[in-house]
C-alpha cells in the first residue's frame, strides 16, 4: 500500500483538479508568477490575490534521487525515482517518476516529462512519465476506442 495524501481546505482545489486529469497551480494576480506548494498568499510579493490555474502538465526532470529502502510498514516496490521536477510555467514540484526503469541511465537530467494520475484512496496522485512515453500511452488509449 502507498501512502495516500489528506486533502486540507487550502489543498482541496489542486486536489479536485487532480480528480478531473488536472494539475492545478497557483497564480498570483499582482505580479503574475505561478507557484506551487499551495498557499494563500504569493510566495514572491505576499499578493493575496491569487487564483487556481491549469497547469500544461508538462515538465522537466531537475533532479532526482534513488530510493531502495521501503519506508517501515509499506510494501517494497524495488527502488523508485524521488523526482523534483520543473513544471512548463516555471516551479518546481516534488513527485515520482513513472513509466521509466528507475536507474540514472535512464533518467537524464531536462528529459521531458507529462504528468500522469494514480488513484489512491479517494485521491488521484500527480506522477510524471517521460513524455514520449505518454504519448505512445495516449495514442494507443486512443486506438483502442
């Protein structure tokens, strides 16, 4: 079992958008930067007026680590990629990587990446997949219709 996030009244907008396949960001309206972790006021000029936006769901890899060891009291899913990525629209987010063999050859740093949902639990967890590989999974998504 992985673990499954807790929804809180500030994060249950990134959260809704994640039910409906999207990634959600904050944006602020005074000097127009997104950003991410949610938060009621702008990191970059303390603006309250801020709003939810549709981020592209496409990123970069900016750095990763390796984990092998599973945490006390989960199953153990052979080592996975604990990714900081870069969003199109400019912030980072912590994730994990998906659809790739978890090994530093296979993960350069700047490949491209698209976000993917999990479902767990009554959540869908935003995980990314290097972009060539989310777009063979589409077009055979596609195909099979």
């Amino acid at each position: 079992m992985k673990p499954t996030p807790k929804p809180t009244p500030e994060t249950q907008p990134f959260w809704d958008g994640t039910a409906a396949g999207e990634l959600r960001i904050q944006r602020c309206h005074a000097c127009e930067r997104h950003y991410f972790y949610p938060r009621p006021s702008c990191p970059h000029c303390g603006s309250a007026d801020v709003a939810w936006v549709r981020a592209s769901g496409r990123a970069t890899l900016y750095s990763y680590v390796i984990n092998h060891r599973p945490a006390p009291g989960f199953e153990d899913d052979g080592p996975y990629a604990i990714a900081v990525v870069e969003l199109e629209e400019g912030v980072r987010m912590m994730t994990n990587l998906v659809g790739v063999e978890n090994v530093p050859e296979r993960l350069p740093l700047d490949m491209e990446l698209r976000v993917v949902f999990e479902r767990r639990g009554d959540v869908h967890v935003p995980l990314f997949t290097p972009a060539a590989e989310a777009a063979e999974a589409a077009e055979a998504a596609e195909a099979a219709r």
